[in-house]
C-alpha cells in the first residue's frame, strides 16, 4: 500500500508539471543579442506558452505578454515563441522560464540561468621600475585592469612562473572598484619585492588578468625585465664607481655622460674594478629638459642634478625651500 501510494504521487507531480527541461546555464556577452528557445512550443502561431523572469531589473517574477508592451526593448517574444533579448546587460542576470503547451496538450517547460560577462583589454603596468636594489623592499609596478564583469583575478609572474606573495620577499597590494554607470571593474595590484643577495641579477616580471566568466586563457601584459644591484656601504643604495675601462662599461649600456667623467654600476657589494680614489665635490650641475623648462600645461619637465664626487654624496631636492621627499612640501 505505501508503495502504490508513493507512484500515485509521483504519476500526480507529473501530470501537474509535465515534462520539464533540465536548467540550463547560459552565459552572454554584455551588449550582444541573446535568443532563449521555449521548447515544446509550436513553431507558429497560435501558441500557449508563457515566458516569465527574475532578475536585477524585476523585484519578482514578470510575467511577458506576447503582445508586446514596455519591456519589448529589454525582452519580447519572438513570432516562434523564443524570447529576445536584444542587448544583455548585467540587471539580465537571473533566471527565464518558459512554459509551452503543444497542440497534442503535452506541456513542457524551459529552465535558464543566465549571466553575463565582459572581457577587458589586456592589463597594463603603470609606474614600472627602473631597476631594483638587493636586500630591501622595492616597488616592481601596479598592474591595472579595465572594465571586467565579473572583476576576475590580478596576477603576478616572476621569470616565466607564478608568483606568489609570501609577505617577505613579495607582497601585493590589491584594490578593487566599479564604476558607478556601468558596472564594470577595475583591478589593481601593485607588486613589492625584495630580492636576495646574491640571487638572480635579472629577474623578468610580467602581470596577468584571468577572467571569471567564460572560461578564457588569460591576458598578459608584455615582460619586463629589471637589474638588481647589491646594497651600497652605508646604506647608499647601489654602489658607484669610476669606470676604469670606458668600453667595457659602453659595452654593458650602463654609461652616463658626467661633468668629470663616466659612471657605471656593480651589481654586487664588491666591485670588479679597483677601489675608487676619492674625488672631491667642486661643482654641482642642473640640467633642464626640453632646455629652458618652458613646455605647454599638462607636459614634462626633467631636472638632472649632476654632483661628480667620490665617495658618491647625497642629492635632496628643494622645493618652494621645502625638502622635497621628507613629508614638508605643501
């Protein structure tokens, strides 16, 4: 007796909800069309069908007319009984349901799950350095990433292979915003390193965004590749020395045109060259560029303090008589 019981409920939520469409996941571009199919519902009119949805634009359920009305720019009912969605934006995320009855009586209904997604351009790294010094923290770059939904994930590649933050020799700094219009976001992560004495003397960075919706291969910003220079005495940061041999140091594209002479770098605490005889200070350069300083609003003025001595000195910069770089400038 209970087991007859049991089939007759279940013959009774059969004959209720006939055959019903497994739930389907759809996933569309934002601002691409998207046609859902009513199956089950005849190809021509007449038809009894009913398209109903949830999303972000309704607080409940909306039931559509197939005679058209006000939502006919964001959904209506096509002549076959599929549903149009001319332009899918993210309040389309949610749930379509469609309920057709043939012309034999046989009902089915049509389940989709619906999300939207929008790949953004290849990410970029803003501020990248210039070179990097060994046993301290430095500041690799911000990677930045415009205009994705979902906002998927930042990433960050050391010599070809993931990076990943310990707290010690890297840690990143991530922040995410969405535009108040559109909806999209915006990603940044800004890498801070501190290599290891003696370790690689040319370490290559790259970022790359990898998007949550669809399932994509990821987008990477081009490498780049820094120096890393041992810590100087004291605390001087990478170490200076008169370059004995010009051509060697032409050789590495490491020589700047000074008032007395060239420099080159070591890049580690000893260098290969023999110690340098110290130089005194006689006369500090500024060098202006473009020549004059004169450049239209919005443009770039470079200043070069040139101070050939040796031991290398100390270089502040005043501003408004204010030490620029110590918290005092206004």
């Amino acid at each position: 007796m209970a087991a007859g019981a049991a089939a007759g409920a279940w013959v009774l939520v059969l004959s209720l909800w006939g055959a019903v469409v497994g739930s389907q996941n759809i996933t569309a571009r934002i601002g691409k069309p998207l046609v859902l199919n009513c199956k089950g519902a005849p190809k021509k009119p007449p038809q009894q069908l009913e398209w109903k949805l949830n999303t972000g634009r309704t607080e409940a359920w909306k039931v559509l007319s197939p005679q058209g009305g006000p939502w006919d720019s964001v959904a209506r009912i096509l002549p076959n009984g599929s549903l149009l969605l001319p332009a899918v934006g993210i309040q389309d995320e949610g749930t379509f349901r469609c309920r057709a009855t043939s012309r034999n009586g046989k009902e089915t209904k049509s389940n989709y799950q619906v999300r939207v997604y929008q790949i953004p351009g290849k990410p970029e790294i803003v501020d990248p350095a210039s070179e990097l010094t060994a046993g301290v923290p430095n500041k690799v770059g911000t990677c930045v990433s415009e205009g994705s939904y979902p906002a998927g994930t930042l990433s960050w590649h050391l010599d070809g292979k993931p990076l990943i933050p310990d707290g010690k020799g890297a840690s990143v700094k991530e922040e995410t915003r969405r535009h108040p219009e559109t909806g999209l976001f915006t990603l940044q992560s800004e890498l801070m390193v501190t290599p290891a004495r003696g370790g690689a003397p040319r370490p290559t960075f790259s970022c790359s965004f990898s998007p949550s919706l669809p399932r994509r291969r990821a987008l990477h910003t081009a490498p780049f590749q820094l120096t890393v220079w041992g810590e100087g005495r004291g605390g001087e940061g990478p170490k200076l020395g008169r370059a004995h041999s010009e051509s060697v140091a032409l050789r590495e594209g490491r020589v700047k045109p000074m008032a007395t002479g060239t420099t080159h770098r070591c890049n580690s605490t000893s260098c290969p060259f023999p110690p340098p005889e110290p130089v005194p200070l006689k006369e500090v350069q500024l060098m202006v560029e473009p020549e004059g300083g004169a450049v239209a609003p919005g443009s770039t003025v470079t200043l070069t303090c040139e101070a050939p001595a040796q031991p290398p000195p100390q270089i502040h910069w005043i501003k408004d008589a204010l030490w620029v770089g110590r918290g005092w400038e206004p």
